[in-house]
C-alpha cells in the first residue's frame, strides 16, 4: 500500500510549523542579544531559554523539512517504508521493520521505532503523520496496522492527548 500526504493537508501544518518555528527563531533572536525585546535578571534563565529556543528551532526545522521532503509511504507486511524526495545526511529513506517496533500515538499521527527510546529522533525514529492523508487512506491505514499487531482499531486512533509512553507493535 503506497500513501502519501495531501497537499491542503500539508500546507495546513506547514503554516503551523513555520510559525512555531519564528516563535522559537524571535526568541533565540532574542536571547543571543541580536534582537531586543527584554531580557531575564538572571544570568542562568537567560542562557537556558536560549538554548531551550535554539534547539526548539532546530527541531521544529527539522519537522518541516520532514513534512515537506516526503514522497511517500510504502506499508508493506513486514515493514513500513517512508521515502523522501530530495535525500539529505540526517534524511534519507527509513525503514522500520515492526518485529522490533515500538510505536507512540499523537495527536498529528504516529511513531514508529526501532530503538530503544524516541529520543533519538532524527536517525532511528520514522513520524507518520496521518491526519495528512485522506479520511480513505488513513482508515486503510489504520485498520492494517490492526491486521498486523493483532491489537484493536481503536488503539491505532489518534487520541487528543497523549500519556507518552510508546508499546510494542506486535502483541507477543
């Protein structure tokens, strides 16, 4: 099954994105002195909301290069495969095999894993962002997941609110 991202549905998040990403860019601005709009008293919450706001920026950067860069997804039985358009060092074709997968519900889509944590993000972590796809497809989605994990519909669903904590894809 090969799916990929809408446009108005990209587009949508990509504003989104871009203006969390000159949110944190004004306030890294900010902090590093080279714009003015006040400053803390204290030495220690200067420098960490400085650096709290650059690698904010960077990651933000870096979701929407993700967003914009893919091609496509390929879900096949074993593995789930996210192609890109242009291949960058930090972003190129990931592939997930889901006997060792972990997976994390949010609210824009899920995440897949082979690694121990979700903390390494941008080598060992795949974002699927399925409220980019259509209703259609997404279901389709969803429900071979299902088919796959031998878990419910119902626990693939996008919640409103996450608890954090990833599961294994497949039911041992």
């Amino acid at each position: 099954m090969v799916l990929r991202y809408t446009f108005f549905r990209t587009l949508s998040l990509f504003i989104v994105y871009l203006l969390v990403f000159l949110l944190f860019l004004f306030g890294t601005l900010d902090e590093f002195g080279i714009i003015s709009a006040g400053h803390f008293e204290n030495g220690f919450k200067h420098f960490s909301f400085a650096i709290i706001c650059f690698l904010a920026t960077i990651f933000v950067f870096g979701a929407i290069i993700d967003l914009l860069n893919t091609k496509q997804i390929e879900v096949y039985r074993d593995r789930v495969v996210k192609r890109v358009k242009i291949p960058f060092p930090m972003q190129r074709d990931k592939v997930i095999y889901y006997k060792r997968a972990s997976f994390l519900l949010a609210s824009m889509g899920i995440s897949f894993s082979e690694a121990k944590t979700f903390f390494c993000w941008p080598n060992k972590n795949l974002i699927i962002e399925t409220s980019r796809f259509k209703k259609e497809d997404e279901a389709r989605f969803i429900k071979f997941l299902a088919q796959i994990s031998g878990r419910n519909e119902n626990e693939f669903l996008r919640p409103f609110e996450t608890d954090g904590t990833s599961q294994k894809l497949i039911k041992e």
